[in-house]
C-alpha cells in the first residue's frame, strides 16, 4: 500500500510540473515585414504571446492597435502622398520584456498621367503675440479656408484632377495637433512680402518645410495693406519647358534655390469671407488664396499683366488663348473713380457690382463677363479654363518643389548638400 501511494504521489508531481504556470515565455508573430502600397489600407499579424504585450511608438503615417483578445496587431496605414517610398518599425514587447519588430514599408505612387493629386498644404502661422487672432489664427478657421479653395477649384468647370488636403505630419514624421497648421513664434510683425519672397535671406527660406512634400503657405502682416498675397512661380527641369516658366538647367542643386518656394497671404485679411449668399469682398480670402495657388500652379493674371498702362495695348500675355483679355490699366482707373465716389461695393446684386464684373476684350472690343480665379478686382472669380487647367496639368506633372508624382525623364538634378552647380536661382514670384 505504501509503494502504490508514493506512484500517485509522483504522478501529481509531475503533472504539477507541466502546468501552464511555467511554461516558456513566448512571443511570435505572424509575419516580420509588412508592404503596403501607395494607397495605404489596413492589416492584421496574428500574435502569440503568453502575457499581455504593448507597442512602442509610430510615425504619424501609421497607427498601430491591439485586438481585444491580444491575438491580433492590427495596422492602419494612410496615403503615401509624398514622391519617395518610406518605412517604418513598431515593437511589441510582452509583460516577460520579450520583444518582435515589424517593419512597415510603403511604397510611392508610380507616375501616370491619370494620376489624381492630393496635395499637402501647411500653413506657417507666424505670431508675436498669441493672443492677437489675426496673427495667432483661430484654430479650425484655416481648414475652412481650405475647403472653401478646394470648393472653388471643384466647380471651376475645368479638370483640375487634385485636391488641396491638409498636411497631417510634420517633416520629423509627428502628428500635427491641429492638420495643416504649423504655429511659429516670430521675431517680426510686420514684413515687406516682396522682401520675404525675393531678398534671398535664408530666415525666410527656412520656415519652409520640403517643397517637395508640402506646397507651403506663409501668414504674416504685410507692410503694404493693398496686396493681399504673393506666390512664386514653379520651376520646370530642363528638358521640360512652358512659356513664362523658368527652367532649371541640368546639373542645377535644387538646395541652392535661396527664395522661398511658396504662397505669402496677409493676415490683416484671414477673416474675411463674404456672408450670406449675395456678399461680396474684393478681399475675400478664400478667392486670394485660390488665385495666388493659381500663380503657384503656373498661372498668369487673365488679363494684360505686361502691358499695364499702356492704353493701346490688346496683346494677350497670360499664355491662354482662351482668356479673353482687357486692358487692365483702363479697368481700374474707372473703378478706383467708382469707389472713390460710392464706396466698397458689397454684394453681387449691386448696381456697382453688376457694372464693373464686366470687361472689354481689348482684342474684338466685344463685352464678357469676369468669371476667371486669375482675375482679380470685382470678378466672380469661379472659373478656369481647358488651357489652364492644362498649364496646371503639365507644372503637376513635371515641376519641381511641387508635391506628388512626377515624370522627370531626361532630367538632370540634385538636391546633396555638398553638390554645387553654375545655374543660379533668381526670384519669380507675382502678387
């Protein structure tokens, strides 16, 4: 009797021994390395571990989960909007500090002329004072400006085929708290925006983030309070050329470019948007910065730009055959005698706005309504045209300091740091 209960003894001691209390920590996971395409999408690795585990940190691109049960890591990874692949790691450790990596990789969008751009905005917020909301900018106000653009260049009656979205990381890869809103503290209130844009002072390129990734947009209080934005012309890699857009020649370093490549908007006029479904503003932001993307995107003023002033011309200078153009100089000499006299016309059903949104063709002499974005003064300012929007098509396509896909056969450039080229860089920037 004794010997048969010393072997059930040593029966519960073994089975005791395999119990799942001391089993060996285990941490694996389905698959190691993740490709994601262009497009972005969501996945999920099986995970097996024997104690609950945690995530370590990921770039603003991806967002990384547990499942309820912790027998799943489930990934979101958003929109590759830039022009180069990019990756990234997420690490699980479990309760035991056994760890597993999984590396994120994510391809480009390939060019194609079909491509639909979305084209990352930010803008630079440059304040003294946080409480003036003028410079500050109330939070939430420039998303509606954004969608306001986005809803002029929608309905423009020409394929645009992009958007305008609001940038969502910073370049170090870090969520923006408020998207497309860098708020930076600033030395100056007060800027001549054709210094800004033209002087070639360093301090003013490097409040830009990389032109290649985000079309910039830089508010601050202009020391003339007539112009209301300014924007840079884009740049087109020889061999690839349109008239009126500068080339860079092969061999050029595009990190020597000393002007900043972007959008200037003064912030004396952030606020205002027309109320109400007849207001009218000649200062209305939402169709200045429209307009100014309009320059930005390799557009000219809708009428005679280079011939201001002289009262016989009836050249068209905007390289848009489908423009109609008119003799700026005259339009607004009548005008400024209008305002002088009645003031600031206000609505769309005006006497005043009814006159002065129609325009002399100063080629056939025929009367035509303003409808164009790149029009400016009173104008319905709703419209671009085929050859706009092919101009557009092509800067998209193919410029550089522009966001998105390109086609760049032929070229020949380099943006390293140490490389210096012949070719110099010279402002190009129209209000």
């Amino acid at each position: 009797m004794k010997l048969k209960y010393l072997f059930l003894l040593l029966a519960v001691a073994v089975f005791s021994g395999c119990s799942e209390d001391d089993e060996d920590p285990v941490l694996t996971l389905q698959k190691t390395e993740l490709t994601a395409n262009a497009e972005g999408g969501e996945y999920t690795i099986g995970v097996t571990s024997t104690s609950e585990w945690t995530l370590s940190e990921v770039p603003a691109w991806v967002v990384a989960e547990s499942s309820a049960t912790l027998d799943k890591l489930m990934l979101k990874v958003n929109e590759n909007l830039g022009q180069e692949s990019r990756s990234a790691e997420v690490t699980l450790t479990n309760a035991e500090t056994l760890s597993q990596k999984v590396t994120i990789k994510q391809d480009a969008y390939a060019f194609s002329e079909n491509h639909f751009y979305k084209l990352p905005v930010v803008f630079h917020v440059l304040y003294w004072n946080q409480n003036n909301k003028y410079h500050y900018v109330e939070e939430g106000h420039l998303q509606k400006v954004l969608d306001g653009v986005n809803q002029y260049y929608d309905d423009c009656g020409a394929s645009m085929n992009f958007d305008f979205v609001m940038a969502t990381e910073d370049p170090d890869g870090n969520k923006l708290e408020e998207p497309g809103v860098s708020r930076e503290k600033w030395q100056y209130t007060t800027m001549d925006p054709s210094t800004f844009m033209g002087s070639g002072d360093p301090k003013y390129r490097d409040i830009l983030w990389d032109p290649s990734k985000y079309i910039n947009v830089v508010l601050y209080n202009f020391s003339d309070d007539l112009v209301l934005g300014i924007a840079q012309f884009p740049w087109l890699p020889e061999p690839f050329e349109m008239d009126g857009i500068s080339q860079v020649k092969k061999g050029a370093n595009l990190n020597e470019n000393p002007y900043p490549q972007c959008v200037s908007i003064n912030n004396k006029y952030i606020y205002d948007i027309p109320k109400g479904a007849n207001g009218y503003s000649m200062s209305n932001v939402v169709a200045t910065l429209s307009h100014e993307l309009g320059h930005f995107l390799g557009l000219y003023h809708a009428f005679n730009q280079l011939l201001n002033g002289n009262t016989n011309s009836n050249e068209d200078s905007d390289y848009c055959t489908d423009t109609p153009p008119y003799n700026k100089y005259r339009y607004d000499v009548a005008l400024t005698n209008y305002l002088t006299h009645y003031g600031d016309i206000t609505s769309t059903t005006s006497d005043g706005y009814e006159e002065f949104v129609m325009r002399t063709n100063s080629k056939t002499g025929e009367q035509f309504r303003s409808t164009n974005i790149m029009d400016y003064a009173v104008s319905d300012a709703n419209a671009f045209t085929t050859q706009q929007a092919e101009r557009v098509k092509y800067i998209l396509h193919h410029a550089v300091f522009v966001p998105g896909p390109k086609d760049y056969t032929g070229t020949d450039f380099t943006t390293t740091r140490n490389s210096t080229s012949d070719f110099r860089f010279t402002p190009q920037f129209i209000e």
